[in-house]
C-alpha cells in the first residue's frame, strides 16, 4: 500500500477508517494531495473526484443523506473551502453529518501574501457542530480531536470541519506507516423511551378536544403503522403533512395550502388547536406558519432528539425523544377525548379536494398542470428529488402515490445545490431516481452534470418556465419596472446543448400531447442519464395558481 509520506495526512486517513468513514469526495488541488495520495489508493474508501467544491459538497451531501452516515468532502487551501459553505449550512440545518476536510499552508504562511491563503480555522464557526484547527504535526492532540470530530458529526447529526496544515513536499510518497494513530470508541448514549412527568402531558392530551400533528421533512416509513392509526382513529387529532414528511393515510390532510388559503378569521378561529405537536424537519408552508404565528396553540411540544425551533413563538415543551418512543408512551397513557376537530375539519378538506380536480381538469397547459401530470406519472417505488422554490410549492398541492419517497433541501430552503444533492443521492440508492427542478435552480447548479458518476437511469424533469417564475406569485411584482431582470431572471436559455455535451438523453415537451408521450419514452430510456425540459408559458402560470385558491371555497 502507498501512504503519504506526512504524518498528519496518515493520521487523518487511518482514523477516518477505523472509525467506518467510507465515502470520500475530493475536490482536485495541490495542497490537499497528501490526503489525495492517501484516500485515493486505499481500498478501504470509496473515492469520487469532483472538481467544483461546491457541487462536491452537495453531492457529498446527498450520499448522506441515504447513508445517514458521515460522508467526507476533501479540498485544497484558500477559497476552495468557502464553495463548500452552502452545503454546510443546509447539512446543519437538515442535520446531515458532513465532515470538511481541509488542506491548509501552514499558520506562519497565512496573512503574509501567499496565494491561496485565507484565515481558515473555525470558517463555519456559525453552521458546524465541532471545529477541529490541527497542528502540523502528527500528534496525540491532533487525534483526540480527528475523533472527537467524527464522533459529533454521528451523535450530533451535522457538519464538522478539521482544518489540517501541511507543508511542502507535498507529493512524496512512503510504503509503510509511520504513525500509530489514537482511536476513540464512539459511544451512543442511551435513548430516553419514556416520558418524564407524564401526567402533566396526559392530563393536557385528554382534556383537549383540538390537536394538531404538523409533520415536516422526515424518513420514509420511520413511523409506527400502529401510531398512524392511532392518530386517524382520534377524533380530536388532525394530522397536517407536507410532501417531504413521507407520511400517509388516507385521513391525513396532505396539501395544508389547499385546506387553509380559502379560511377566514372565524375558520381559522375553529381550528386553532389546543395542543400542536410537531415532529421533522423544516416545514414549507408559509400559510400554515403565518396561520400558527397569529392563531397559537397553548401548547407546542417539539420532538427531536437533537433541537427545538420555536417556529411559532409557542413552543413550551421540547421532547428529546425519536417519535415514535414518545407516542407508544403517550397514547399508552391517554383516552380519546370526544371532539368534532376532525370530523369538521375532514369535510371542509373533502370539499376542498373536489373544488381541486374540478379546477385541474379545467386549466390550460400551465405549471400547474404539468406538476400534476408528471407527478401523477411518477413509477411507484421510486425515489423523488425536488428543488427549491416554485417546485416544492407546487408539489405541495398534489398528492403523491405513497410508495414514492421524497427529499429536498429544505435546511436553507436553497436552490443552489439541488441538483447536485440529487446525483450524490443516486449514487447511494439503489432506487430509481427521478429529479425535479426549476429552469433557474437547474442552470444555476448546471455542474452538477460534471459528474462521472451519475448513474444511468437517473432522470432530470426541468419546469421551464422562463424564469424565476416563483416571484410572480408573490404580491407586487407589477409595480417594479426592473422585476424581470433582477427578480426573475429572464432568459431564453434552454438545457439541450447541456445535455449533448455530457452525453445525456434529451427529451421536451410544450403541450399536454408531447409531455404525455415523452413521459413514456423518458421512463423506459435507460442506455443514458435523461433529460425531459417542459416549457411552459411565463405569464399565465402565476394567474392560474392564485385563481386556484380563489376556486377551492
């Protein structure tokens, strides 16, 4: 086996893998080549090479994402490690264990006039979980915090950063170790499985005849079937999910925009909750946040095992358990209590869901429709990645087949990395993956494509709309003279001569006619990765989508 010839490279290297870290993604540099050298040529490591750092991030991001376990993105000095930033910020707030390992001059050379030189230590101070700062020799130190770093990106669920020194030779190699590095156990602390002071929350539950289950991004089939049942046999629980929650039941109310656009002060009145429980990641809806923020609970209990966002300025009890320990004790305990929450709320939703198809089948060829088409068209048991902006939103609205598990960046809510999350997150599923993503997130990570390891059945739909399309919906837009270029982006840019260039299938579609038999085609073309770009007409879109909510009453 080869082995860099410094110690500190050595040190890294055998640590990562005593400590199971297996993918490494590296970004091409010169600083960065002894850990190059090293990761590279062992087999114990699943190396990919990706020049862009920002791209490499989110790809690394996506592996995690599958894995849920630590993934490892390796670059050079100087600006290199900013490109990495917006990953970062959405592994923290997505909690996905990312760890950052960064080639650095050594500290005598920084602030002196060196190329590629910047103050690296403690660079993502404000998104990481723990900030290793080396020395540049190998050292017991050094070890102790290589493992401590690696052990917070796994029990704390976010990104780390060891930055590590090294000086010129950079390239020479040795055949044996010559380091014995220190490996720490990591230790899982004990998981709480019961609720402390029960009978306050018992008490709480029982007497409340408006509960309101808010579920935000969470693992496909990571909730007890027989706690879901419990929540659709409960007549004074309402369980509201989002797209990202995986969570299904025919008694669930999965589009919230539709349920609540059309509500006035006393309807939102009557379904104001007495207690809100919410559980998952980052919710989408601003409506369902606008509706909380002013109409708030008396209670909000948040469980996670990790944190607490008071997102709607009532949070009063944060439970750090998994969710389904905290229900199999809770509704072990409770009753149910006698309330026309859900029955009430289940009719208007009902009526809702028929205004809605009624509307759909109506509309012209449009955002909406599309959404609707290619979701409907969607292969069961696949996995589904979603950009930010107009496409999640959109997504919201329609109902997805429960067998499709879906994902998106929603730590940041960014568009930046969207495309590249969903080629890392192919590579390490072994599902179908099918990518949707908007004109402007799609050119914007258009080196996502860069990529040599994008696997022959991944597929890419582009909504293009001619622009940021999600800014005509909001309210105003017609008063500012500069809004198409510097809000929305205009452009006459399409993704075909992207798609020839890295040797991608290449499919579009302008009307229902071409989508509907495209769809078909784009499915069964597996030779290559496809592309299926749908233009769709820039200024009906938004009149059509506020005309919805208008037609769901």
């Amino acid at each position: 086996m080869v082995y860099p010839k410094i110690q500190l490279a050595q040190s890294i290297i055998e640590i990562f893998s005593a400590q199971g870290i297996t993918n490494i993604i590296i970004s091409p540099g010169s600083r960065n080549a002894p850990l190059t050298i090293g990761f590279a040529q062992n087999p114990n490591f699943t190396c990919y090479s990706i020049a862009d750092e920002r791209c490499a991030a989110f790809f690394a991001l996506g592996i995690a994402q599958q894995t849920k376990k630590p993934t490892a993105i390796v670059c050079t000095s100087g600006s290199a490690l900013l490109n990495y930033y917006p990953a970062v910020a959405e592994a923290f707030y997505s909690e996905i264990p990312l760890i950052v390992v960064s080639a650095d001059r050594p500290q005598s050379k920084i602030d002196i006039g060196d190329g590629q030189t910047i103050r690296q230590q403690n660079v993502y101070e404000n998104h990481s979980v723990f900030n290793a700062n080396l020395t540049e020799e190998a050292s017991i130190e050094n070890d102790l915090k290589i493992n401590k770093a690696i052990e917070t990106a796994v029990l704390k669920k976010g990104p780390v950063h060891i930055n590590a020194p090294f000086e010129e030779p950079l390239y020479e190699t040795v055949d044996t170790l010559s380091v014995t590095s220190k490996i720490i156990n990591i230790e899982v602390p004990l998981e709480i499985k019961t609720i402390e002071n029960s009978e306050k929350f018992v008490s709480l539950w029982n007497t409340a005849k408006r509960k309101l289950i808010l579920v935000g991004v969470n693992e496909a089939n990571s909730i007890e079937q027989k706690i879901i049942e419990s929540f659709a046999s409960d007549p004074s629980v309402v369980v509201l999910t989002e797209t990202t929650s995986n969570l299904h039941h025919p008694s669930f109310i999965s589009s919230i925009d539709t349920l609540i656009t059309p509500f006035e002060d006393l309807d939102f009145k009557d379904f104001q909750p007495d207690i809100l429980i919410t559980f998952g990641g980052m919710i989408v809806s601003k409506r369902i946040k606008a509706f909380l923020r002013k109409y708030k609970p008396a209670n909000h209990w948040h469980i996670d095992t990790l944190r607490a966002y008071d997102t709607f300025g009532a949070l009063s009890e944060h439970f750090i358990m998994k969710p389904n320990d905290f229900f199999n004790d809770l509704l072990a305990k409770t009753t149910l209590t006698a309330s026309d929450y859900f029955s009430k709320t289940n009719a208007v939703y009902d009526l809702r869901k028929a205004r809605k198809q009624e509307y759909i089948n109506k509309i012209p060829f449009s955002d909406f429709k599309v959404f609707e088409k290619v979701i409907e068209s969607l292969p069961k048991n696949t996995q589904l990645q979603i950009s930010n902006s107009s496409a999640i939103r959109y997504a919201q609205l329609i109902d997805i087949d429960a067998s499709i598990e879906v994902f998106c960046n929603r730590g940041t809510s960014g568009i930046d990395g969207s495309t590249s999350t969903a080629v890392g997150s192919a590579t390490a599923s072994l599902k179908q993956n099918i990518f949707i993503t908007g004109d402007i997130s799609f050119l914007y990570d258009s080196n996502a494509l860069w990529n040599s390891y994008i696997p022959k059945n991944f597929k890419i739909i582009i909504i293009n709309n001619g622009g940021g399309g999600i800014f005509r919906i909001l309210p105003g837009h017609e008063e500012k003279p500069v809004f198409n270029t510097y809000f929305e982006t205009s452009h006459g840019l399409t993704a075909e001569h992207l798609a020839k260039m890295y040797q991608m299938n290449y499919f579009s579609s302008s009307d229902l006619i071409s989508l509907e038999e495209n769809l078909i085609n784009f499915y069964n073309t597996n030779d290559a990765p496809c592309i299926l770009e749908i233009f769709t007409p820039t200024f009906e879109n938004d009149v059509i989508l506020k005309q919805y909510f208008k037609e769901l009453v």
